[in-house]
C-alpha cells in the first residue's frame, strides 16, 4: 500500500532524493516557500509515525472486532510518569 509520502516521491521524483521518504519529503517541505505558519502546523516524523500506528489500530478495530489495549508502543502510544500520563511512543 503506497501512503502518500510514496506517492508524493513518484509524482514529483524531480524534487526529491534518495532515502526515508518521509524524511525527504519533510525536509523539502522545510525549505519550501510555504509560510512560517503553515510550516509549523506539520507534524514532525515521530508524530505521523504514531498517528499511523494510531490508525492501524483503528482498522483493527473496524475489520476484526479486535480490542486491543491501543496504549502500547505498537499502537503509537506509551504510559509514563507517576500518573500514568498518556504521550506518543517514539
């Protein structure tokens, strides 16, 4: 399944280079002529790495009926700290 970083590298293989996909494709976007403001409304690597785990979570969820504890690195997140606090699983 080509997610759209993939497809984004094919489309436009002119602009980007060799390695992560979603590493090139956020760094071309760094460097683009978009606008401070919008730059900083994209998340960074380890945040869209957790939202598709996120997502893979939920398609498990849909298809299979399946009800997996979804706070584990697995599915994207982590529990840590004295009350258990919910982050991102890097």
């Amino acid at each position: 399944m080509r997610t759209l970083t993939h497809t984004k590298q094919i489309k436009f293989h002119k602009h980007t280079d060799e390695g992560s996909p979603l590493a090139t494709t956020l760094t071309h976007i760094a460097g683009s002529t978009l606008s401070e403001r919008t730059k900083a409304m994209i998340p960074d690597a380890d945040t869209l790495c957790c939202t598709i785990k996120n997502i893979n979570w939920l398609l498990r969820y849909w298809a299979e009926g399946d009800f997996p504890d979804p706070i584990q690195p697995e599915f994207g997140y982590t529990r840590s700290g004295p009350k258990g606090a919910v982050g991102y699983a890097a």
